[in-house]
C-alpha cells in the first residue's frame, strides 16, 4: 500500500551538530545500560565490565551528536553537554574498574591492598580450619579451597574499595569531556557552519 503522507514531511536523521537531536538514541538508555552494568557487577570487578565499558562509549561517540551550542547555562545545550558528559563518564568509570582493582599503579592505596592481602590469609585460615578433616586425606584439594577462597576474598575486598573510588573517576572523565566538548563546540559555532 502507498503511504499517504508525503516522503517530505519526515524529520531527516541528524548528523551533525547543529541539527536537532530529538530523534537520536537517548543518553538516558545509555545511561540506564551503564548503571545495569554496574548492578550486575557484584562481587568483583570482571573484564567484561570493561567490554561493557567500551561499547557503551563506542555507541555514544557513534550516535549521539550535541546540539548547536548556544551561550546560557539554561540552554538546550548546556541541558544536553551535562547528560552527555556525565553518561560517558559512567562508562568510563565502568570500564576501568577491572583495571582499578587489579593494577596497583593506576589505584595505589597500599594500606588497602595491604588490608585486603590481611583478609585473604585469614581466610586461608578460616578455610583450613572449616575442612581439617581433608588434612590428612586430600591435601591438594584443601589447597585449592584455600587458596580459591583467598583469592575470592581478597577481590571481593578490591572491588568494593575501588567502586567507593569510582565516582571520582567518572567525574573526572566527564568534566574534562564537557569541558572539551563546550570549547570545541563554541570554537565551531563561531567559526560558522561547516560544509
């Protein structure tokens, strides 16, 4: 069947700053994956959080394109850059913490790390004393216990001091993405449109 309305009459996808953004994916639903993403992660951090991370940033650079700036705190614009800017750096947050919890020079904090390793060697303990029974019949298999638990423990004991950081990290990488989003926009708006 032919569709009445006119081919004209559609609101053209944007593709550029100036253009209006209605239509585009929202930043919300972005946001929304992010934090998803983040209430699955219990326990400790896993690298495909950092996948989760990267694609979610990857959608974001791909699809979504700020309005035309316009000077004003309470403009469209600014109202846009905020959501922006603070959604890329939920997912910055996101895809760093695996690497947060793992790599003491990007988290250094050794008293923590320090207290962690503490919790994992009592575990060991805890563990050796819950299954003495397997001392004298299955040594390797009380190893392996131990040492699972230990580990276990010890992430578990990362993962929730570097999610207490997380939030530093996103608002660092948000405010220098709309700071250097704003600037670049009102560089290219006072420029005049490109072709």
């Amino acid at each position: 069947m032919n569709d009445p309305s006119p081919q004209g009459a559609r609101n053209p996808v944007s593709t550029g700053a100036g253009h209006n953004t209605a239509g585009q994916p929202g930043v919300i639903g972005i946001a929304l994956a992010a934090v998803l993403a983040a209430a699955l992660a219990q326990g400790s951090w896993q690298w495909f959080a950092t996948y989760i991370g990267v694609t979610l940033l990857a959608v974001v650079f791909a699809f979504y394109r700020l309005p035309a700036w316009t000077p004003g705190i309470r403009s469209p614009y600014a109202r846009n850059l905020a959501a922006y800017s603070l959604v890329v750096g939920l997912c910055v947050a996101i895809a760093v913490a695996p690497v947060l919890q793992r790599w003491t020079w990007l988290f250094p904090m050794p008293g923590t790390r320090r207290a962690c390793a503490e919790l994992g060697k009592y575990e060991v303990i805890r563990v050796g004393a819950a299954l003495a029974d397997l001392v004298g019949r299955d040594s390797i298999a009380l190893a392996y216990a131990q040492k699972a638990r230990s580990h276990d423990a010890v992430a578990v004991c990362l993962a929730a001091t570097t999610t207490q950081w997380l939030p530093v990290y996103a608002v660092g990488a948000a405010v220098l993405v709309g700071v250097g989003a704003w600037f670049r926009d009102r560089a290219r708006s006072r420029r005049g449109p490109q072709q």
